[in-house]
C-alpha cells in the first residue's frame, strides 16, 4: 500500500536534490582576517563576498583604524584589539587608517 | 723637500679623519638614547599643544603625536631592559633637547591660530630632521636586529607623521 513506484522515488530525489544541491544554494558566510602589524595591512583574503566578515587583527603598537572611503565601514583598532565588519556590498573597497591616512588597504568583494 | 712631510701630515689627517668618523658612529646605547629622546620631546610638544591649541585638527594630530610616540617608546624601553642595554646619553640627544626646549619656550608665548601654525610648521621640520637621522645614521649603524626592526617602524611612523603634519599645515594656510 505505501510501495512507491521507483519513477515516483527517483523524482522525488531528483527534486530533492534540485531544491538542496543546486548551484545557486546561498554559500555560508565566512570569516577572514587581516593582520595589522609595523603601521600596514596585511594582505586582504582572496574569496570574500558580500555577507562575510573581515576581522581586522592589530598587533602593532599603535591604535589604527579600518576607514572605508566609502562609508561601508569604520572600525576602531586599539593597540592588541580586533575588530570586525560585515561586507554588506559587492565590489572593489579601499579603505585606510584614520590616523596614519598613508595606511592603505583594498577589499575586492564579489557580489 | 718638504714634500714628505706635507705626505705624511696629509696621511695623519686622513688618519685623523677615519678615527673621527669611526668614534662618531652612535653604538646601540646611544642609538636607543638617540630614538627614545626624540619621541619624548614630539610627546612634550603635543601636550603643549594639548594645553593651548583650541582647534579640533590640532588637537587630534596632537593627541595622534603623544599617544603614538608613548607607544613606540614604552616598546623601547622593553627592549633595552630586555637587551640590558642602558641608554646612553650623547651629544645628538643633547642637541635635540636643547632645540626642543627652544621651541617650546618660542611657542608657548603664542597663541590661537598663531600658535597652531608655529606648532604645526615645526612639526614638519622636526620629522623631517628625526626621519633623516633615522634613514642616514641611525637604522644603518644599528647592531642589534630588534632595535633596528623598532627604529623601522618608527621610521615608518614618523614619515606618516610628517605627512600628516604637511596635509594639516597646508590647512591651516
């Protein structure tokens, strides 16, 4: 009585798998971090999208922050502090110290 | 005639020379007392400024420059105590000071936008002046690795400094 038909099974997995491993299933968001040491940023992560976070770890001395120019984010970064923000845009973001404005750094986010 | 011993007073002044070059190079001791006394005098002109400047662009640069410099030399002194090196004072930290404290007696009969001018202006030459000595004389004749590694980063700290001070300068103007 409650025998399915192997066609009747098949679909059924097919269409599980269509809703739960299709290509366009949202991928997890992620963390990545960047070193902050000797008045630099450390090089910025390779695979960062929008939804993922950039923690910014400073290890240097003096107190830093991570500025975009854009608005998108402004992190205080005491001496031995790490701060973070969530990448809420895709594109190219440059961002820089507030304090040491030749301290420079570049986030390419992928939409 | 007399050639041989125009060679020869020409030799002991070539001699002469060397021996001046080689005692004039700062060792380590003096290296450290050198660094640390140039971020002390930036700290006592940033309190000054601290003190008496009013003007929100000048006090935060002011505030940068103390709390900056506080951190670099509070590493060196970390250091020294670790390499148990005692700094030892020489005539270039002499000079600095006895500039410095000219200055700070200069600037502290101005006041207003006079002042935060006179402040700034100096801040750039004195940078300048600490970056120099940094890049030429100072990072080159250092022995020890680490001491070397903290006066590159305050070579970096100060040319960000000195840019700092010329982007608030051309304000000011």
């Amino acid at each position: 009585m409650f025998r399915f038909s192997r066609g009747l099974v098949a679909a059924l997995a097919l269409g599980a798998c269509l809703a739960g491993c299709a290509p366009s299933k949202p991928r997890a968001p992620q963390t990545f971090q960047i070193v902050v040491d000797k008045m630099a940023f450390g090089p910025a992560p390779v695979d960062l999208h929008v939804g993922d976070t950039v923690q910014w770890v400073n290890r240097d001395m003096f107190q830093h922050s991570a500025t975009s120019k854009t608005g998108d984010f402004d992190v205080e970064l005491p001496p031995g502090v790490t701060g973070s923000a969530v990448m809420k845009q895709g594109g190219t973001i440059l961002y820089n110290c507030r304090y040491h404005p030749d301290m420079k750094g570049q986030l390419s986010v992928t939409p | 005639m007399y050639r041989p011993l125009i060679a020869a007073a020409a030799s002991v002044m070539l001699v002469a020379t060397a021996a001046y070059a080689q005692s004039a190079k700062p060792n380590d001791a003096q290296i450290a007392h050198i660094a640390y006394t140039a971020g002390n005098l930036d700290v006592a002109a940033g309190k000054q400024a601290l003190a008496k400047s009013k003007n929100a662009d000048v006090r935060a640069f002011a505030q940068e420059m103390v709390r900056d410099h506080t951190a670099v030399n509070e590493k060196a002194l970390a250091l020294v105590k670790q390499l148990h090196v005692t700094p030892q004072d020489n005539p270039t930290s002499q000079a600095l000071t006895k500039q410095a404290n000219a200055t700070l007696a200069r600037l502290s009969k101005l006041s207003g936008a006079a002042y935060d001018k006179a402040y700034v202006d100096n801040e750039v030459a004195y940078h300048k002046t600490v970056n120099g000595a940094l890049r030429t004389v100072l990072i080159p004749d250092a022995q020890n690795a680490q001491l070397k590694s903290l006066l590159q980063t305050g070579l970096t700290l100060f040319t960000e400094h000195q840019t700092h001070a010329e982007q608030l300068d051309a304000k000011l103007k």
